[in-house]
C-alpha cells in the first residue's frame, strides 16, 4: 500500500519503481548492490514501459545529481557549521567531500529515477491487461 496518494510521483522515486506504473523495479540491480546501483533496466518487468527512450537518455540525470550534490553540500556545511566548535574550512571541505563520495552510487541513482519522472508519465491502468 503506497504511503502517498496513488499518482504521486514519490511513490515511484522513493522506492525506486517504475515511472509509469510505479509497481516493477527501474534498476538492474539491488540498492545495497553500492557499485552497480547506477544500471537502469531496459524495459519494466511490470507493465513493460521503455526506460531508455532514446540513446543517452540519462545524460540529463547529471543535472538532477549536480542539484542533488549542491543540497548535501549545503546541508553537511551548515551541519557542520552548527555543530563544530571553531569553523575551518578544511574540515568544513573534508566533511562535504566525504559526504559526497559515500553518497554519490545513491545520489546518481536517485538523479536518474527523478529524471525518468520528469519524462515518463504516471497511468494508474499500467500492467493491468
Ligand atoms: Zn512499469
């Protein structure tokens, strides 16, 4: 049972499903699978929606990820900012680049779920045949 109303769209990026039917799975493989997180499935096993519609269709998912890259930034440095007794910025640097490097297999495979559902469209009626 979805948390959100049916066609919302988190339904689909949080769990990382489908854009069109928000039932089958978008990656390849697992997300506790850190290296391979990034691999989108061809087609859905649910509904068979197309994932790659054209050749690089994932290019655009770097814009998502450099947003999504810049609001940990910000958070890690106010965090930090908040948190440390003298501000360095050093540390400040070493705690928003560490942040990044064990984010960055979720933030690349968050950018591209996001990205799919800026371009493919939610239908309640998906896969039910
Ligand atoms: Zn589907």
């Amino acid at each position: 049972m979805p948390f959100f109303a049916q066609e919302n769209r988190l339904n689909s990026i949080l769990p990382l499903r489908c854009p069109h039917c928000h039932t089958g799975k978008f990656l390849v493989h697992p997300i506790t699978k850190i290296f391979t997180i990034t691999r989108v499935r061809e087609h859905c096993d649910h509904c068979g929606a197309a994932f790659k519609i054209e050749p690089s269709f994932y290019y655009g998912s770097m814009y998502v990820a450099y947003a999504l890259g810049v609001a940990i930034m910000v958070m890690v440095s106010v965090l930090y900012w908040l948190i440390a007794e003298e501000f360095s910025v050093k540390e400040s640097f070493i705690w928003v680049f560490s942040s990044l490097l064990v984010s960055s297999p979720f933030l690349n495979g968050y950018a591209k779920i996001i990205w799919a559902n800026f371009l493919i469209s939610y239908d309640p009626n998906a896969g039910k045949n």
